[in-house]
C-alpha cells in the first residue's frame, strides 16, 4: 500500500504545469533604449531647473550604431533654454555649480559698485553745477557794484594824470641827491676825485662806443680785409679814438670794509660823457641765521637803512613803489630784500641818454657805406 502511494505521488509530481502567459512591457517603447542598439545621447543636463542651465556635450566623432528595426523611434524632446541672470556668463562645460554662484555674487557686487560711480559722479556734476551758477551771480553782483562805482567817474570825464607831478604835484629833484657823494651828471674824472675821497677803490673801468658807429667802423675793417676776432676788435676801437667817440662807459667801486659797491654808468661825447646811472648795493651778513638774537640783529639792520634813508632825502614821492621823483624822467628808489637785508639805492636820469639817440639819428646820414650792387652804373659812387 505504501508503495502506491508513492507511485501516485510520483505520478503527479512530475506533470509539467502550464502557466499562463501575461502581457507585461518592461519598457515604454517596444525597442529598449539599451545595449548595442541603445542610441547614443547627444548632451547631458547637470543642473536643476532653479539654476542656470549647465549642459555637457558628447562625443559625436565615434560611428553611431543603427537600430535593427526602424518601425519605431525614440522620442526625442528639445531642451529647455533656461532665462540666464543679467550680467552673467554662460558656464562652459566642467564648471561646478559653486563657481557660477560666486561668478554672480562678483557680478552683482561690480554691478553694486557702478551703480555707485555713477551715482558719484552725478552728485559731483550737480554739485559743480550749482557752484559755477553762484559764482556767475556773485560775478554779476559785483559788476553792478563797480558800474553804480565807476559811473560819477565817467560823468566827470577824469583825465589819468601824465606823471607823478600832475597826480601828487611838485616832487623832489633828485638831481639834487648823492649817494656816497656820487650824484647824476658828474663826469668820470670827478667820480674818481669822490671814490678816493669816500673810501672807494676802483675795481672795473669798462669802455663804449655807440652802436651806430661800432657797426660802421666794423665795415670798414671788414672792407680792409681784418678778420681775426682781435684784431677786428683793435681796428674798431682804433676808429674810434681817432673820432674821438670812444669814452668811459662804467666805473665800478668797492668799499669791502663797509660791503659796499657802487657801479656809475656814462653817456656818450654826444651828451659830454656824464653820469645818467648810480647804482648802490650793500650786502648783510649772510651767516645770521632766524634765532632770537640773530633775528634783533636783522632788524637794527632794517631801521639803520631806512631811517637813513628818509633823513636824507624825506619821505618818498611814491609809497608804494618807495620812489622819488618821477618814473618818466629822473627818479630815486629804495629797496630791502632777501633773507641777509640786502640794501639797494638807484639813481637815474632817463633823459640823459634820450640825447645819445637823438645824436645817432642826426648822424647816419654822415657814415657811408660802401654799396656791394653793381648792377646799375651810378654817379659819384663813393667809397
């Protein structure tokens, strides 16, 4: 009995069972999108839809394998264009996503920092703006001011005086002035008698001849064949003597005891040759230096000079200029300057050498020139 048992048992075990087919797709699309017939993709999308768009590109070089049934083809949809952040650079292909962040916080904060220049600048414009306009009203004001000013002036038709004496009256006649005994008009003879007296030595004596006839008496050297500097400068002064139109130009003096100097200038023989400038100087102690006791030093200097000054010629004509007499024609001015209280004193007659040109004009049409044209035959040619 056991033994059927078994045998039935062993009957039905080994019946095959038949199941069912089920109609289950594994994938969407009938062909798979997998293995060799699987088509290659093109780009891949790294980024979420928040950020920008940032895509990498495949290789296309390798050969694209074709799928075995054409029937059906994988749908293939476009990609999205995401709006990309103003200023901001596309991201190439490997960038991380924590680059393209801080390339937008540099980009907004240049943004931040533009905005702030312009605003700058505009304030700066406005500001130059409103300045100029109240300078131009200031301007216009003051205008007015000076035409309500001006105009009594210009009813009373006021004349601009000529000189000194038609605007302040008489001046002093400083022909009448010496400086160290010097005084305008002497001759250099007489200067030299004063020099010696006062404790002057005589440093420099220099020469002249007027210029209209320096410049004759080189053509004629020039005609006679002198060219060396020297000797051109021999015949010239030779001329000279023998026209009795060379004379004493300048003598300066010394008195190194004292610092002083002291340089004379002299017109031509056309006007007798006398003194027309005087120029004085005398230096201070350049050693002295700002300290308290250097500095009094200084100052007795100053007020030695210049109530010497006012003792012995009076209160200047001119306070400004610190000048007497007239400007135009004969003058005296004071002057301290520089650091060591340099003192200077000028004394002029201006008129003196206004007659050594008016003798030159006189005499041009006395010096002949030899005419180097030939070209036309003329009459009484002189050489």
């Amino acid at each position: 009995m056991k033994v059927f048992y078994c045998a039935v048992c062993s009957l039905f075990l080994s019946t095959g069972v038949l199941a069912q087919g089920l109609d289950v797709p594994l994938f969407e699309d009938d062909i798979p999108n997998l293995g060799r017939q699987a088509k290659p993709l093109e780009e891949i999308h790294l980024t979420p839809d928040e950020l920008p768009d940032v895509k990498v590109t495949l290789d296309e070089t390798k050969p694209v394998p074709q799928p075995v049934n054409k029937a059906s083809t994988p749908k293939v949809t476009e990609p999205v264009v995401k709006p990309k952040l103003p200023h901001q650079a596309p991201l190439r292909p490997g960038k991380s996503i924590a680059l393209s962040k801080q390339q937008v916080t540099e980009n907004a904060a240049e943004m931040d920092k533009k905005l702030n220049s312009e605003i700058q600048k505009y304030l700066e414009a406005r500001a130059r703006e409103e300045f100029e306009k109240e300078s131009q009203e200031k301007m216009a004001q003051e205008k007015k001011k000076q035409a309500k000013v001006a105009e009594p002036l210009r009813k009373e038709e006021a004349k601009m005086p000529d000189s000194l004496t038609d605007l302040f009256g008489k001046t002093h006649d400083v022909h009448a002035f010496e400086i160290s005994g010097f005084a305008l008009g002497m001759t250099p003879d007489e200067v030299a008698e004063i020099a010696k007296e006062n404790g002057y030595s005589i440093t420099k004596i220099e020469h002249g001849i007027p210029l209209h006839r320096t410049s004759f008496y080189e053509h004629n050297c020039r005609r006679a064949q002198v060219r060396r500097v020297q000797a051109l400068q021999d015949c010239i002064i030779e001329q000279a003597r023998n026209d009795e139109v060379y004379y004493i130009s300048s003598v300066t003096m010394a008195k190194p005891a004292t610092a002083e100097y002291v340089q004379v200038l002299f017109s031509t023989h056309a006007t007798d040759n006398v003194a027309y400038k005087i120029y004085y100087e005398n230096e201070g102690d350049n050693s002295l230096n700002f300290t308290r006791k250097n500095l009094a030093k200084k100052i007795r200097r100053r007020d030695a000079f210049w109530n010497m000054v006012f003792e012995n010629y009076g209160y200047p004509d001119d306070p400004e200029t610190i000048t007497w007499g007239d400007q135009e024609k004969a003058y005296m001015m004071a002057r301290m300057q520089g650091a060591n209280y340099n003192a200077y004193l000028i004394l002029e007659d201006k008129e003196i050498p206004d007659g050594d040109y008016k003798d030159a004009h006189e005499q041009k049409d006395d010096l002949h020139y030899k005419n180097t044209f030939t070209f036309a035959e003329k009459e009484n040619d002189e050489d």
